[in-house]
C-alpha cells in the first residue's frame, strides 16, 4: 500500500561575510533577497549550521490506493 503526507523541514544556518561598512552588507544581503546573486557568491561567504526542524502534517495523511 502507497500513503503521501505533507512535511516541512527548516534548516537554520548562521552566516559570516566581509563588506567594508554596515551599508555594504545590508546591500550585499539585499541583493541575495532579490534574487540578484546566490548565497554561496557572497564574499568570503561562511556559514555555521544552527539548527533542523521537521514538521510532519499527519492530518495530510493519504490513502493513494484508491
């Protein structure tokens, strides 16, 4: 027998980068918001993982043999 659910999964990263002033960054950051340019091409772009979170809707829960 065949079953769908919906779930989400959250992974929470704390990220590092250079920028010569405050109004650099937040344009930098800005530009990944837009869709502008990736995460990973931000300058000297680190990261630290913080956190996972999965959340399983069981209500979802499905009977997909008819």
């Amino acid at each position: 027998m065949e079953f769908s659910f919906w779930y989400d999964e959250t992974y929470t990263y704390k990220g590092y980068i250079t920028a010569d002033s405050e109004e650099e960054a937040r344009k930098i950051i800005e530009q990944v918001q837009l869709g502008e340019i990736s995460i990973n091409d931000l300058p000297s772009f680190q990261c630290k993982d913080k956190g996972y979170t999965l959340e399983i809707d069981e209500g979802t829960l499905e009977d997909l043999n008819g």
